[in-house]
C-alpha cells in the first residue's frame, strides 16, 4: 500500500491521523474509485502535469480547480473525490506552498505514537 499511495504523490505521514503528505509523484495520472457504501464521492483523481525523469518537483497544485497552498490534504478531502492537479517543474519552487495555515507536520502532537 505505500508504494501505491507513494506512486500517486501522496503519503501517510503517521498512519490513521488522517493527514496525507503531497510528495511528488511518478504516475502522470492516477484515480482512486471510492466505495460508496463509505465515501461521499465517486473518485480520487490525481494528476501531475508536466510529469517526467526531468520535472519532479512540485510547482503549484490545485484541489478541485481552486489554488491549494498546503502541501497536505486531510483524508475527508480524498473521500470527498474530486482532482488534485499538480504542476511539476525541474527545480523547486521555493515559493509553494505560500500557506499560512498551521502545518500539521510542524505539530509535535501529530504523530505522538512511538514508531
């Protein structure tokens, strides 16, 4: 399962805390098909473009068309289907994300389990 979820660009930071880490992907476009018996939406759908060996760091994303200026989603956003688009680039962008929301991987209480 984490090479999967580490393939589509996102990662389990502190597995059932339900924060996913955006990391950058090695599949241009992948879609997770949501249970409906205990999800809200139909589909997950992640896309990296400009994807390749040369582009692999991440220049700006949106969550359902609008800006996303995190670099994380919470897993009821991910069940709540829709589209995370990335745009991938050669070198970092220093600039993304631009987020002054908490980061709740600066949080020391987010993973308080030893590991």
């Amino acid at each position: 399962a984490w090479h999967v979820l580490a393939a589509i660009g996102l990662h389990p930071v502190c597995p059932g805390d339900g924060i996913y880490q955006i990391s950058s992907p090695t599949l241009k476009q992948t879609t997770l098909r949501l249970h409906p018996d205990y999800h809200k939406g139909d589909s997950f759908t992640v896309v990296a473009d400009n994807n390749s060996d040369a582009h692999i760091y991440i220049q700006s994303a949106t969550l359902n068309g609008v800006a996303l200026n995190r670099s994380w989603l919470h897993y009821d956003e991910i069940t709540a289907g829709g589209e995370l688009k990335m745009r991938m680039g050669a070198s970092p962008n220093e600039m993304w994300p631009e987020s002054t929301l908490t980061d709740p991987l600066e949080d020391d209480s987010i993973c308080a389990y030893p590991l």
